[in-house]
C-alpha cells in the first residue's frame, strides 16, 4: 500500500469520528479517569515498512489501562515460559472483566490472562523473587524499550486513584490467594498491578510497542526479536478470543483483529503481517470497551481489507 | 504453493496420526456414535486453486453433528439476515455446549449460534412458515449443494438415536420456549436440529462444502456466491471465538483458524484465502472436540504457515 | 383456648384482610389462574379438638397448586422410604421455585421436593410401576381421604392449561431425565405432575388434609396414623426451610410455622400440637408466595403465640 | 422434667459421644484450631428453671467461631434495629459458608447474617462510629454479660492466625466495600470479625449466654431483658433456616432445634420456651458443622421430644 493512501484514511476515519456524538460514557469507577475530556480521539497506524500514518490526539498520553495485561502476559512468558499457564487458562470468560463468579467454580485459576483476575496472577508471577519497586521497573522499561521512549511513566495519580478504590481487584486477589494461586503477599501483588495499569502512553508510543505482534515477535525497524513467532501469533489468538472481556465475540465479528483494550478508552489492534494499530476515545460502552474505538478499527479493517477472516 | 507440497504434507499428517495411541473417548452419550471405530482417520484440503489433498479416510461418512451449525447458521443470515441476532448472540459461553445456566442469566438468549442452544434458536427461524420435513429438505439440499454431492444423506438411525436421548437438548429447547425464544412447537423445532446433526458426510464433503468461507462467500470452483464477503467474514470470527466450546481459546491458541468441531469428531477448519480443510477422528478431548483432529490441525498450519495470526 | 376466642380472631382478620387493598399479581404465568378474581380471601384454622373456625371463602375451591407437593411427598415417603432422598435433597435452594442453575451444578438432583423440579422428582417417583392415570388417581383419593371429602376433584381446564404453557416444567423434567433421576418417560411423569397441582381444594378441606402434620402424623379427629411421629416431624421441617421457594426465610421470620405455599395464592400452615391452618388469597409477592395470605398467618400467629420460636 | 431425668439423659449421651469414632475433620484452615484433640466432647443442657446438665468436657473453653455471629446480630439490631436489613437479607443461601457467588449475582448484599459475608457485614455495622478496640471491648463484654462469666477472652493466637491467612473472608469483604455495602475501612472491620470469632468459650458458658433466646429475650435466672421477645423469636427463626450453612435444612429436618454452629465444633441450639443448650465436638462434617454436635443434638431432642416440630 502506498503511504498517502494509508495517511489518508487515517485522516478521514479521525474527521468521521471528530463530528459523532454518540462517544459512551467514560469510566467512572477510577475517580481519576472520570475527568478526561470524552471529545478526545486519537489513532496510529504503524505499517510494515515502519510508515506512520497518524490522526486525532495521536501524541497525548492516556491511562493504557488493561493494555498493558497484553504486555505484562508477554514478559512473564519470557521469564516462566508455560509455567503462566498453570496460573490462568486460555480460555473466554463469558462474563464481566472483574467477575469473581468463575473463580469459585475453577478453584481460583483464572480463565484468561486478560481478565482482571488473570492479570493479576500474571503480574504475581513477574514479582516473585523481587520487590515491588523492581518488578514494577522492569515492567516500565519493557515499555520504554517497546515503545521507544524514555519518557513513557507511570501516571502516580491514577495508580494512587485506583489503590483506594480498587476493592473489586483487592477481593479477586485475595481470592486467588486463599486458592494458594498467588505467591507474593496481595498487597504487594496488587501495587505492581494498579501501577502498571496506570502507565500513561499516546497511541504513537503504543502502536510503536505493538509492532512485535504484527511481525512474528520481532520489530522490523530496530530489527529486535522480542519474542519467538509462535508465542506472537499465540498471544494474538488469545487478543482476538479474550481481548474485549465479554465483547470478545463482537469485536472480531465487527473488526477482525486481535486488539485489548482498556478502560481508559484505548485499543491496541494488531494485523499480522501488515501494521500495529492504536486507538483512543475515552467514552465506554456497556461491555467496558472503547465505542468509538472500536467504530475507528472496524471502518479501518473495512477500508483496507484487514481482517484476519477474509479479505 | 505447488500441489505435490501439499499432498505430502497431509500424507504426511495421516500417517503420524494413524500411529498415535492417544485417540481420546469416543462420544457415548449418543448410542450409535458409540460404535465408531476409534482408528478411524480422515484429512481433506482443498487450496484456492481447487487442487484437493486427501489423506486417510478421507472418503468415509461420519456424522457431522455441530459441524452441522456452520450451514445452518448461513441459511438462516440468509433467509432472517441480521434479525438472527435478536435470537442468539455473539459472544463465546465460557461454558460446555449443553450449558443452560447461561439461558437462566440472560433471559432465554444463547450466547451464540454454535453452542446447542444456540443452533436451535437458528433451526427454529428456518424452520418457521415450513413444515419439519419441508426444512429439513432445505438443509439437506444445502449441504448437496455446497458439497457438490447429491448423495449426502442423513444417517436416520443416528438421528433416531438422539431423538430417544436427547433429554438435555429437549430442556434447553423447553427452557427457551419458555421465554419466547422459540416460534414453533418444541417437538418439531427438535426433530429438525436431530436430524440435521445426523447428516452424513466424508471429508472431502465437508472440505468442498466449506470452500465459500475460505473464498469471501464464492466457491471459486464453481463461482457460485454463497454469501457476501463481509458474511463470510462474520460466520470465519463466529467460528473462531466459538467454534469448540470451552475449547476455543485452545484452538485459536494452538491452531489459529476459524474452525467449527462436532461429536461426530469432525472438524471443520478455514484459512482464509488459502484453503478449506476438514479432519476426522472420533476419539474426543475433555472439552468435546475431536482430540486427534486438533492435533493434525495444529501440525498442518505450522508446516504451511497458515495460522491468520502471523506467518 | 376457647373456641370463640379462636372463631373472633380469625374473624377478625378475614375482616382486615378484605379490607386490604396492597393485594400482590396474580399469577399470569398458568392463564387459567390468571382469571381469579384477587378479593377473595378465605381462612381456616382447625385446632386440636377438632374446632373449626372459618373466615371469609372458606368454602370457595382454589388450584392449590405445589401445595400438593406436600402431600405427594407424604405418599412417595409412604411407598420409597428413604429412597426418596436418593432422588432429591433436603436443602434450601437460595433460588427461584423453577430455577435450573442448581441442576447443573448438583447432577440433575433436586435441591428440595418443595421446588418444582423437586416434586417432579418426587412425582416420578409414585408414578413408577403404574400408568399415569393409576397414579393420578392415587393421588387423589389420598388427598379425598385426607381431606375428608369424596367431591375434591381436579380442575381439567388448569391441568390443561398448564400442560400447554409449562415449558419451563418440561425443561427441569428433560434435565432431570438427561441426568437419569427420572425413571418414567418425561410426558407422563409431567402429565401426573400437572394435573396433582390443578387439584382445587377450599381451605376448609386444605386445612383438614394438613391436621395430621400437626398432630405428630395422626389425625385426632378419626384417629387415622398418616404418617408416624417422626415422619411428620421432619415434614414440617422441610415446610420451614424450603415451604416458600427464596421467601421461606421470609416466613420463617415473620410467621414462625412450618407452610407450604402455591401459586394458586393458598398457604398451608402447621402449629405443631395445636392446630392445622389453611389461607388463600390469590395475589401473590415477589417470590411467588401468597401477599396476604403471609400477612394473614403473621397476624394470627402473633395473636395466639403459636409461633414455634417462642411464646 | 425432673432435674435427674434431664442429668441422666445429658451423661448417656455423653457417654455416647465418647465411645464413636466417626468424628469427622477438625478444621485445617485456621492452622491453630488444627491443633484441637477430636476426642473432645461437651455438652450442657440449661433448662428453664436454671438447672445445668453438664456432660464431658462442659468446662473446656474452645473457640466459638461462627456462634459469635447470632451475638453480634443481637447486639446491631440493638443499636440499629431494622437497618440491619438494609445491608444483609433473611434467606438461606443456598451455598457454602463463604461462597462469592450470590454477592455477584446480588450486588454485595448477602444472604443472611450468618454467613460470612453477612457476619462480616454486622459487624461492619457494630463499628460504625467506633474504633476497632471500642468495638470488639463492646462485643466481649456482652459476651461476658451473657454468659455471666467476666473471665470469658478472645484467644489472641487464633484471632492472629485468622488474620494471616483468611483471604477468603478479605475476599467477600472487599467484595461488598466495592458495593459500598461496609462503611470502614475493611481492614478494621476484618479486624473486629476474626477477633469475635476467636472468642473463647466452654459449653457452660455458651449455654448461659443462650438462654435469652430460650426464654422470649429474657433470662429466667439473672431477670435480664436482652431483646424484645418478638426479636428473640425472629432471630431463633433465622438460626433455623441459616445457622448451618449449607447445612441448615438438614439440621432441621434431624434435629428440630433452632441452631448456629461454629467451625471450631461448637454448636448452640435452643429449645423454646425449654432450654438452651450447648455441644462441642472439634470434627466436621462436609458442610463444615460438628460431625457429633448434630449427632448428640438429635439423640437428645428425640429423648427428650423437644423438636419444634411436634411432640
């Protein structure tokens, strides 16, 4: 595809979504979150040869939110290998993003490491054998290195915001604890997770991290592997089926592509082979997950022949 | 990709497979199922150039049983278009194929059309304005159709058999008729579904028949346009999210193709753009899909590459 | 306690209660019940010496609906023995009077015979050995004996009613069978279980078939033993705990007596060693369970003391 | 009855107990009631004239566990009455003492105060207004105020084991603070729960402390009014149809007292208007209540004819 045209979609689908009224309700339930401007919009698209085609407020930095489950997944493969999946399944929840209903039925393993629960039990098994100041360092500059820059921090606001609030995930955690699936004390556990929950990034920098999944593990432009094939394309099937919490089913059917989002409104989406893709819109819908993000990939897929499902 | 390479490989595949001793359990909750030979193995691929690669059984009929929903599910989109999703929805179940504590959450609604539940929601649309033996008719021709074989017929002792048993398919269908779901009497809306799982078809059958999903809605073949693109698409996100059960995230993990399973221990598998593949070996995993047909699955996409998640 | 101190009190109340206008929905769910008209209210207290006094429509007949379960339990105790409790278990269900989660979770074994899957059981149970109209039949004498009234008769039209509408029944009946807690084909299990709830019966006869449980399981009038000491005993404790689908703690802590409820808006109630009690009044609250008839048992046991909780 | 009658039937008993060897399991997950002797057993009768049957070891203090939760219900419908109900309801639950689930389902307000959830709820309602020494100083002292006895203590190492190891009780209670059903911060509230509940007591002084609920909200002996005898009669009610877990139904249908047992192997029951009594035995059953507890229970109510439920 030739640059321009891709510059140009881009453009159009930021114009499209500039003017729609219909943009969800922002989350509310982390107080911090409730105040970003629900008029925000931002996309990047990354394609193969490294092109940036970039639209809206590509370069303001969000709370990635649940996003960062697709990398935290991705480091703790790289320290446990299938060691994770002892902790979290690889399965579809069929309910909410915090639901606390499955774990009583399977003993406390998660079913997927997207949900919150499974999140949880990834970021424990990234902190074992260290402090949570370490395992956090080591999750931000993993961040920093995928996303190729130094600035990208943590949001102390939104992490503070969160650990007064968060008593869905203390319960989830000590949950799991009391199934012996975590190692590290909850606190500790739960401080890494509401911190790395609450790194801030533009769709720029985030895009620019997703790279590695769109090309067999390894960022064409730096040229660094970063994880084998197969687990880039396992952590993609695990996106499509387990990306959306309960919206799963209706984001491939709608966009086709392995993407997460967060409830801070951003999507990472990921065409293999062709480009890594970010999105932002803050306004939530019923199932917690970006409206006009979601709107933004399936008019993207649509226009470019994306999907992984078809042309 | 030049046909020799690709008849080696599925040879190559039937015979690793013809030496495997774990086979899984053959289903028994349907009595004639029960007498399947467990040694039974079969591997159809045709490409987008029509050439077909068939390796062992490939000419037995077995009975299709869920593969059976894929089709239904295209008639009625075709006949009820989107009004099909005010009956069932599209999302996986986190949850085994007869599952009816979901129905009692969501008000009689099956999460999506390739659960039990499900497929009868479908069956009773195309069923309605029809009498029993008229709908079934229209499946059956279907499948002729799409198979390009006028002798797939249903296998009536099987059909029998589960019309004897199928009491956890009868509380399912009460159960929905009891909020509405269903248009028609419980009996006649069943009698269709049993006889439609019961539809016998060999590999290279089920393979030819599945040809429109691999090729944007047309057999290329035969150029005839089965659904639109974007349908095809669709039913290709429906079945990877959903296509096993609790064994989707699995599939999508280990396979990564849309690819829909029976208790029959076929398995239907599309990569998109390339190919249309069907498989064959009773013996069931825990989840009730075929356990040695995911296993040649997931060798046949390493060897080609075909996985929709990255080269 | 002079009988007209008792013939005032429910007086009294009959008065306070057609006066009433907070009078709960009829059910709608059985059209034929939908039809009686929600002023009528009827009260009978039946006490140890065999002093009956009436209030309001004593005398009218109501469906008296899954207050037969009761009375099939007594019967199926009576043939099984023990062996009932093979079939079903004697717990609060902490859910809805048709729910069908706790089947699935617990293998298709009712939690109580006092829920609706639980009398089917139970039903099953009687019917075994015999054609559903021997059953029926059975059935009905027993209540005509009890009662002490040839004229009881079943109500074809509500029998009828129910056995075109009942979906929900036919779903727990199948789901049962599914798991093989059902011995009889599902139709004539369901068929003899429908028609024993369409039983009409006034309170006056309601409250002569329920003196045996408040007389350590004889009736002190004929001298008839129904059931022994013990056997009745434990009847009235299942009343307790499991007598009012998710309202029996309700009544247990309002009321303080053993009772049985039906949607047909009729209460038995037990005041052991003192008295049989029958209420009907045909709106019901939000657990299905008849709105004055409670209010009508706690004003009368408050004003007698007949609580078995204390004086 | 004569006091000689009630001794003699107190010792068989006693006797008994001590000969079976079917105790049951002592509770693992509180690692310092692990350590308790199963071959304990005590029992204490105290009729309504005052006198004290005492079999076993009668004197033996042990850790009262979940029987502190009909005390502090008590003592927050005191000082809140009818509020209570706002933050927890009256039906049984269903399931096992600390399930998750109905939370979810029912949006953090559980079932019944004499669950765990419920209990810690109660408790959050004691608190209120208070710190946490205030609060559990009032509790203790009630305690020794029932149970006539200033020498009764929380055992500090079981309250200090509780606290380190229940993560299920943070669970469900960090579970309802995301309702917003606690007020506190949940560490104080959890705080005040696993220390009442590590109250220890011996079968003399529980069954003192029991007598209020016997005799209409009063004790006979000291003339104490402790609640309304409404009350008293409300709370016999719930300890019927909850007191057991899921293990209430049973109780009742066997024993045919008003009961709440702790996991550490006590049990209080009350017989209306007769007595109260007191049973220890460190084995449970599966659904986590005294194994011999129930066992002496139903010898002594069956000799004794003082099940609620008839002569």
């Amino acid at each position: 595809m030739k640059p321009d045209h891709l510059d140009n979609i881009v453009a159009e689908i930021a114009d499209e979504m500039a003017q729609r009224t219909d943009r969800g309700e922002v989350a509310s339930y982390i107080p911090e979150l409730a105040n970003v401007d629900p008029q925000r919009f931002g996309l990047v698209v990354i394609d193969a040869d490294g092109h940036v085609a970039a639209g809206g407020d590509a370069d303001v930095p969000f709370s990635i939110q649940s996003i960062s489950k697709v990398f935290t997944l991705t480091l703790a493969l790289g320290k446990a290998g299938d060691r994770v999946w002892r902790r979290v399944g690889r399965e579809p929840s069929g309910s909410a993003f915090n639901s606390i209903v499955q774990l009583e039925r399977e003993r406390g393993i998660p079913r997927n490491p997207f949900i919150n629960a499974g999140a949880i039990a990834v970021t424990d098994l990234i902190l074992s054998g260290h402090q949570p100041r370490e395992a956090l360092g080591e999750i931000l500059r993993f961040m920093q290195f995928l996303g190729g820059d130094d600035s990208i921090v943590i949001d102390e606001a939104v992490a503070a915001s969160e650990q007064r609030t968060g008593f869905r995930n203390a319960a989830l955690a000590n949950y799991m604890k009391s199934f012996g699936v975590l190692d590290n004390p909850v606190e500790y556990t739960l401080g890494v997770y509401f911190h790395h929950c609450a790194i801030a990034m533009s769709c720029r920098q985030l895009a620019m991290a997703g790279r590695f999944l769109a090309h067999n593990g390894r960022n064409p432009s730096t040229g660094h592997n970063v994880v084998s094939p197969q687990r880039a394309r396992r952590i993609n099937a695990l996106m499509l089926t387990c990306g959306h919490y309960d919206g799963s089913g209706e984001f491939a059917y709608r966009v086709g592509l392995p993407g997460k989002s967060g409830v801070g409104g951003g999507v990472l989406a990921v065409a293999p082979g062709k480009a890594s893709i970010a999105v932002w819109s803050p306004g939530l819908d019923a199932a917690g997950n970006s409206h006009l993000g979601r709107i933004a990939l399936e008019a993207l897929t649509k226009r470019l022949g994306w999907s992984i499902f078809g042309v």
